[in-house]
C-alpha cells in the first residue's frame, strides 16, 4: 500500500488581548487554504492554530478591564473560535496556553534545559517592550523606542534564567545556508542573518519575577517561564511531543509554519535553537509573510485602528472576504486594505467574472435545453480544443503555485480558466446557434462545455472558497459525496453526465454600489447627502477621492538654500517621530531658512517622490498664495503634534 503523505502546517498562535483583526484573519485563512488544498490533493493534513494566553501584556489588559486574566482570554478566546467558525477555518487542533497538557510539557522542557546546561541564573538590566513582549539592549533601539512597533520601551531589572543561545549560533547560521527553504520567502534569510546571528547573538533571558501570569519555573517558583518560549513550544505541545505513541511522530516537523514578518526573529532564530536544545528536527519551512496596512499605517489590535473581518463577513460573506485576503496580494509581500480594493475585487473578478459565468451558462442551459444537460456530440476543434485542455492544465498549475506558497498566483491560474469560460461563450453565442434548430448539436456540445469547465472551476475553488462551489455543486445536480467533487475527478475531461438535470440558483456575488458601500460602511462619518453623492458634478472630486490624500502635520528640523535656484528651498521635516522627509519648496522668496524651523506645516505624505533641480522631493509643504503674490504657510490653528492627521 502506497504510503500516506503527511502536512503538517501551523499559524501563529493569537494573543487574546483584543479581538482579532483582518490582518490576523490573512495568516489563518491562508493557512486553511494551504491546508485544505492539501487534503484535496490526497495529505493526511494536521492544521494548528490557538492562542498564546500568558505574559505581562495580557496580565496588564485583564487588570485594564477590571478582570481575573483567566476570565478575560476566555472570553476573547471564544470571540475568535466564534470568527474561525464564521470563516470557514477547518483546524484539527485549538492549543490553549492556559491548558495542562501545553504547561506540564513546557515546564518539563524548561527542566530539561536547566539540567542539561542550556539555562543559568542571572540578573536582567535593561529593555522591554511589553506589546511584543521583546527584550532589546540599548544599541538596538530605534530613537529610544522599541524597533519593531516604534513604541516605549520599560527599563526592567530583575533576577533572571538565561539561555545560552550563543551555542547554537553557528549551528543555525549552517542550517539556514544549507537549506534554502527554511526562511521564506528568501528576502528575509539574510535580514535575519546580518542583522541578528552575525553582530553575535546575546543570551536571551527566558524568566520573569516582575508578574505571575505565566507557567512557573518548576524548581523556582518565584519566575514564570518568559511568553515567547512558552508559545513557541506549542507547535510541539499540542502534538504530544514527549509521550510514546503521539501523533507527534507522525507529523514532526511541521512543514510549513506561516508567521508575519513581524514575529520571524523568534522563528527562525530562537525557536530552532530551542529545537536544537531538544535535539528535534527543525521545521521544513518557516514562511514570513508581509502585512495588510492601511492607508495610514499597519493594522494593529493596539493601534485601535483594526477592521473586524466579522463585520465584513457578515455583510459581504466569508469567501467574498477569504478570496479577497487570498487574491489581492502577492504572499509575502505588504498589501493595502481598502474598502474601495475589496468591493471592487468582489465586483469584477467574482460577480463579473465568475458569477456571470455560472448564471449565462445556467441561464442558457435552462431556456434552450429545460435544464437537462446535452450530450456534446459536435466539436468545433478549435475553441472546444482549447477550452479543454486549458481546463485539464489548470489543477496542476495551481498545485504548484499552491505548494510554492504563492496563493494569489495559484488564483490567478484559475481566474484564466474562468475569463476563457466567458470568452469561450462569447466566441460561440449559443444565443445566435440557438435560432437555428439545425445548430442543435452545436449549441449542446457549448453548453456541456461550459458545464464541465465550470465544474472544474468550482472543484478547484473549494479551499480557497469553501462555500461557493457548493452552490455551484447544487446547481449543477452534483451531490454532496460524489466522486465529481474530487481532485481525481479532474483527471479527464467530461465527467458530467448527459441527461443530468442542472438548475439555476441566486446569483453567487451581486454586484455592489462602490459609493454606497463606502457610505454605508463609513456610517459614522460625515458624509454628504444621498442626492449629491448621486449626480454627476463636473470637476467634483468625491469625499472618497479626497481621502487618498495623506496630509499630516509636519514639523519643520532644517531648511536650506539650493544652490542656483532662486526660488527653491530644500526643507527637511519630521512626521511624528521618526519618518523624516525632504522637500523642494518653491518659497525661498518668502521665507529665510531659520524661520522655518520648528514650524508646524501642513504637508502631503503620500506623494509620489521626484527629483526638482536633482535634488529629491518626498512630500509637499501646503502654502497658501494671495493674487498680489503673497505667500504663507499653512499651519494648525492650535499646538498639534507632529504627525496629527489631517482630513
Ligand atoms: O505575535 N497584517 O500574536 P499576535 C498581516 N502571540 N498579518 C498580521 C497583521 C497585519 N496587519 N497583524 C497581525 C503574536 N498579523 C504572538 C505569536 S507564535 C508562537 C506567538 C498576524 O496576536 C501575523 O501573522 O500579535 C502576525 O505574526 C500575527 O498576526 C501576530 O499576532
């Protein structure tokens, strides 16, 4: 008997200090998708996922909110099962932190540690960064702040358990040289080697005296076991590493563990290490993916200024926003959210494109044939020709895009086969064959055609969009356990029955109105009347257009004369606390150089930069011109910060 492959693949497992936002929700639904398409494709999949409880962050958000920690992550705990649900997310384990069977192994692995000669005891002085729960020494801070998330740092000092991480450093350099798929995607390898394993890699101290929501140490109960070397180990804990007989051997080590790029230093540097200390094998592939931001900066449950996929969910449905996530950006790679990107994706490539696809077809199936599905019996060698083998090429194509990680590549492959559907019924117009019976036969082979491609279109669908090619299914009078649901199935062109009985059903994605989703949406914002937000304005700009100007106070820290050009200044400003700008201003001729300093301008942030007189532009300085030629400034009425936003 052929052996069963194996997949063993995980996400990062949640903090529960607030609920989760639709960046969060990327890394999981991209996970379910790799996972899903691997249980299609015939791999004894193990798909884990959970939360990560314990820490001095979550500690402090339960004293916020006036609760007992363990009463707090419960309840946030069940808010995200409550969203994996409402996303379709199919995982085949939930850890829990807080659980016996994660604590009783970290604390054994925490002893182990100790009395092999990895762990001594000390003492910490020095940086920590509670959101990211991250120590830093002074020369990695970035203008004082934490260099990951820009904010305060505490000064701790405290009695302390350190690793000795510096006797891996070299082993893991070697492995990350010798095994190419280890970091994804490969951009991030040498990040990781220049910035963190080359300059020396410090002992990092893996105890805590300062709070007690955490596992203690075992033989020291005054410490509880530093966060991240307690999430970390869950990728094992819930596996039952340790114990005889545990699907542990069966699906060791993972194959692919995806992150954000955010958290990869303690991937792809502590966590092997501490892999290393176990003498366990090191994951197959760790894969850093990029952020989903916002116009104004990346999405964060501190920040405040998240967008809960469960309110998208609701109102657009779980695929519309799955397919969204798995399409818009190229994995890896930082993407923005936009209410405008998703409503449009939605409107073309899946009610123009593939929901078009699915009602013509149906449409036409019924009117001409009452819905019973015609034998094809004549082939035009050409269009049908390449219909067929398009389709027949697509499931292998998307496999591999899909094992590369790259899932929105993977979507694009079907989307062809989608767009040559349409193509294919604009090529043939059964609507023309249809007014002479003599084209019987034809108009039949093009229904059936279009039938069969779209049940390769929707078996192909199913892990990225799990409901959809459900209705589709039922549409086509495919059954829920039948055979043509597979992946096997798609081995051979036409498999649909003659004479089976299809049905037209609702449309999958009505189009949408692009203004009356963002008005909707963006309820609690002034917006205009409905009757002006309607008619045409000419020269009217929309309050949506107006948005995608970023202006933002700035402050001004130098300016200078460029040399030859009367006119022009080269002014330096900052934009809250470390995004430094340079502009070319055309006020030379109003103001000196020293009285700009210190000023607080209005600047547009998002410009594209330029280069005026060779010198480079990064933004626009706002200025207001009289007729007579007067020129000023434009500044804020009362004291602003910098980087205060201006709309
Ligand atoms: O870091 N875009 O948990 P966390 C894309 N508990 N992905 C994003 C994102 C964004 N804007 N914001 C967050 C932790 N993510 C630790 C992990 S693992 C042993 C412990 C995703 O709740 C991304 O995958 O802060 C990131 O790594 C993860 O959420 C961080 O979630």
């Amino acid at each position: 008997m052929a052996e069963v492959k194996t997949f063993y693949i995980t996400t990062p497992i949640y903090y529960p200090s607030n609920k989760l936002h639709v960046g969060n929700s990327y890394t999981t639904v991209a996970a379910d998708a790799i996972a899903r398409f691997k249980r299609l494709t015939g791999y004894r999949v193990w798909f884990l996922t959970g939360t990560d409880e314990h820490g001095q962050k979550i500690q402090r958000q339960a004293e916020a909110a006036g609760k007992a920690p363990r009463v707090f992550v419960d309840e946030i705990v069940a808010w995200i099962k409550e969203l994996w649900d409402e996303l379709d997310i199919e995982y085949d384990d939930f850890i829990r932190t807080t659980e016996d069977r994660h604590k009783d192994k970290v604390a054994q692995i925490f002893t182990a540690f100790h009395e092999q000669g990895d762990i001594y005891k000390g003492r910490y002085e020095g940086r920590y960064c509670t959101p990211c729960e991250a120590y830093w020494t002074e020369r990695q801070l970035v203008d004082g702040n934490c260099p990951d998330c820009g904010r305060e740092v505490e000064l701790i000092s405290e009695e302390a358990y350190f690793f000795r991480m510096s006797n891996y450093a070299q082993r893991l350099i070697d492995h990350i040289e010798a095994n190419p798929d280890f970091i994804q995607p490969p951009s991030r390898k040498n990040e990781m080697i220049n910035n963190f394993l080359k300059p020396g890699l410090e002992d990092l101290c893996v105890s805590r005296t300062s709070f007690d929501w955490g596992i203690p140490v075992p033989f020291d109960q005054d410490h509880v076991i530093y966060v991240w070397l307690d999430a970390l180990s869950n990728y094992i804990t819930a596996l039952g590493y340790g114990e005889e007989g545990s699907i542990y051997e069966t699906f060791w080590p993972a194959d692919v563990q995806l992150i954000g790029k955010d958290i990869l230093r303690f991937h792809t540097i502590y966590w092997p290490i501490f892999l290393m200390a176990l003498n366990q094998p090191l994951p197959k592939t760790v894969f850093g993916h990029g952020w989903l931001m916002l116009q104004e900066g990346k999405m964060s449950k501190s920040k405040g200024n998240a967008i809960d996929p469960r309110v998208l969910a609701d109102r657009y449905s779980s695929d519309a926003l799955r397919y969204f996530l798995l399409r818009e950006i190229p994995f890896g790679q930082d993407g923005i959210f936009s209410l405008e990107n998703f409503i449009n994706r939605i409107n073309t490539d899946l009610a123009n494109d593939l929901g078009n696809l699915v009602s013509r077809t149906l449409t036409m199936a019924e009117r001409y044939f009452d819905g019973v599905l015609p034998e094809p019996t004549v082939d035009d060698g050409n269009t049908d020709q390449e219909l067929r083998s398009l389709a027949l090429e697509t499931p292998s194509n998307v496999e591999v895009y899909t094992s590369q990680l790259k899932i929105s590549d993977a979507l694009a492959e079907l989307w062809k086969l989608v767009k040559r559907s349409n193509k294919y019924i604009d090529e043939n117009t059964p609507w023309d064959l249809a007014k002479d019976p003599a084209n019987v036969g034809r108009l039949g082979t093009v229904i059936y055609n279009l039938i069969e491609s779209i049940r390769f279109t929707a078996v192909i669908l199913q892990p990225f969009m799990p409901r959809t090619p459900k209705s589709i299914f039922e549409q086509l009078g495919i059954e829920a356990e039948s055979d043509m649901q597979g992946w096997a199935s798609l081995k051979r062109w036409g498999m649909m029955k003659p004479g089976s009985v299809v049905s037209r059903g609702d449309d999958l994605f009505p189009r949408l109105n692009l203004q009356a989703e963002i008005r909707e949406m963006q309820a609690d914002k002034p917006v205009a009347d409905d009757a002006d937000q309607t008619e045409e304005h000419e020269g009217l700009i929309s309050l949506d257009q107006f948005q995608q100007v970023d202006l933002r106070v700035a402050e001004v820290i130098a300016a200078e004369k460029i040399p030859k050009a009367d006119k022009l200044l080269k002014v330096e400003v900052v934009i809250g606390d470390n995004d430094r700008r340079q502009v070319v201003a055309g006020i030379a001729e109003h103001y000196q150089p020293d009285e700009l300093i210190g000023k607080h301008v209005l600047f547009v942030s998002n410009l594209k930069p330029v280069k005026l007189r060779g010198v480079l532009s990064q933004g626009m300085l706002l200025a207001a011109t009289a007729n007579d030629g007067r020129l000023a400034l434009t500044t804020v009425d009362r004291d602003m910060p910098s980087g205060s936003r201006v709309s």
